[in-house]
C-alpha cells in the first residue's frame, strides 16, 4: 500500500511540474501579448478626380444579443463603430467638407473676378488639389483607425486566451496541492514531505500572480479597444464575438515587384504629397500672374 501511495504522489508530482513549467513557459511578464492580427484590406486611396465629395460613414451593423442582454460584436461590427464614433475622423471629415466649401465657393466667381484677379484660375487648380489632400489626409486616417481596431481587436482575444490558460493551470495545481496536503497527514505519506508542499505552495503563488497580470491585461486590451472605437466612456455596453485567434494562410504566392505595387495603391501619403507638391508648383504660375504688386497672398494665406 505504501508502494503504491508513493507511485501515486509521484505521479501527481510530476504532472504539477510539468503544469508548472507548461504554464510559466506560456505566461509571458505583458499578459495583453502584442500577437500580430490580421490587417483587413485598406480602401483604395483617391487618385486625383476633378473634385472628392465628403462621403458619410457607413452606418454600424446590427449587434447580434448574447443570452444576458449584452451584443456581441465582431470585429466588423467594431471596425464599423469605429468609423462612426472615432473623435478624429469626424473632425476631418468636417475639415474635408470645410475644404470641398471653400473650393466651391471659389468655382462660383465668374469672369470678372478673373479680370480683377488674373490667378484666379490657377487659385482654382489649387483649390482642387486641397480637396485631393484633404482626401487623402482622411483615408489615412480612416486606414489607421480600422488597423488600430484590428490589432486591439485580437489583442484582447488573445490575452482572454492567456486569461483562460492561467485560470486552468491554476485550478489545476491547486488540485494537486490538495491531494499532496492531503496525502502529508494521512496515516502513509510515502514520499511527501513538508518541505515539499512548500515548494508546491511557492510554485502556486506564482502562478496566481501571472494569473493576476493576466486578468489586468485583459482589462487593458478591452480598455484600448473602447478609446480607439470612442466608446471609452462606457456608454455602449458589448462583448467580442471571437474566442480564439484565427489560423493564419497564405494559400498565394506573392511576388516582391507584387507586393510594391499593392503598397503603392494602397498608401494615401503619396496622394497627399503629389497633391502638395502640385499646389507648390501651381504658385509659381500664380506668381507670375500678378506683376507691379508689392505684395501677393500665396496658398499659405488661405490654407495649411
């Protein structure tokens, strides 16, 4: 009977440090893990059209309720709030439709301000490549939130991962420090001694402190993700729909020359500097325009 009671405690031993070791090998010290999400597909930036309306975000999709009230929401219901909610782009959008007004204010003066004012058709090609910046300022924007609200999105995944780890390996462990507690004072403790059950102990007050950081980092990653879809104060009440994070494939082969060229189409800074440098070059012929004047406004009187 001892025989076999130390068999048994031996066995139990060797599963908790192999759980221990499992457990402080998967707990990193930054629970909320920085695990790389998959990037959606960005909108195409603006070329260069005669004028860009401002276009109204689009509406938020119904949120599918959970058994106690409260919607789950996936990570296009939140890319989608996002877009609605986000302080920063409603401010730039106000400033793209403040740029589209000014320049149709600007197309509406007819000949006869071109008599008094000799660039004002170049004022007017201006005009036009503010709308383009403007623009293009509001897709990187727009790309830089919904990247933001991807990578918050999973980061929170995964730290409820790390999360559900940690309360597993504990339960676990704390099983094991029972039955080794209880093994120590019955009658056959075999192998067990006090100084073990320390160690044992020890190892468990570890692994309830990675739980901890765990907990925090959830609630941190779940905190980001509230502020950057502007929700942070609370007054939308959800829940993320995934549980794991998704399996990564790439099932086509691309190219490097492949890669440049989506990078190329898919960048809006490039819309925005071409758009500037146009405007800079335009005031050199608007310049021209105006002799026998000390002095002249430029594009920077009117615009940044």
């Amino acid at each position: 009977m001892q025989r076999s009671a130390a068999t048994t405690v031996s066995a139990c031993l060797a599963r908790a440090a192999v759980a221990l070791g499992f457990v402080v090998a998967l707990l990193p010290n930054d629970s909320r893990g920085q695990q790389p999400a998959p990037v959606l597909p960005t909108v195409r930036i603006p070329g260069l059209p005669a004028a860009v309306r401002a276009k109204k975000p689009a509406q938020p999709p119904k949120e599918e309720k959970s058994n106690d009230g409260v919607p789950e929401l996936s990570l296009g219901d939140c890319i989608a709030i996002a877009i609605e909610r986000q302080p920063s782009l409603r401010a730039m959008r106000s400033s793209q439709e403040a740029t589209a007004a000014g320049q149709h204010a600007l197309n509406n003066i007819g000949r006869l301000g071109s008599l008094l004012s000799p660039d004002l058709p170049i004022r007017k090609e201006q005009a036009q490549r503010g709308v383009i910046a403007a623009a293009a300022d509001l897709q990187k924007l727009h790309n830089e939130v919904v990247h933001d609200v991807t990578r918050l999105y999973y980061t929170v995944v995964y730290a409820r991962q790390q999360q559900q780890l940690a309360d597993d390996v504990v339960a676990q462990v704390e099983t094991f420090v029972d039955i080794a507690r209880k093994l120590l004072n019955s009658a056959t403790p075999g192998d067990m001694t006090q100084a073990k059950l320390d160690v044992m102990m020890i190892a468990l007050t570890k692994i309830k402190i990675l739980q901890a950081k765990a907990h925090a980092g959830v609630k941190s990653a779940e905190a980001g993700l509230r502020e950057i879809m502007g929700v942070a104060d609370r007054s939308l009440k959800f829940r993320i729909k995934d549980k794991e994070l998704p399996l990564m494939g790439q099932n086509v082969a691309l190219t490097e020359q492949q890669i440049v060229d989506m990078a190329l189409g898919r960048r809006p800074e490039l819309a925005l500097a071409a758009a500037a440098a146009d405007a800079f070059r335009l005031e050199v012929y608007a310049q021209g325009k105006l002799r026998f004047r000390r002095s002249v406004p430029t594009l920077s009187s009117a615009s940044d």
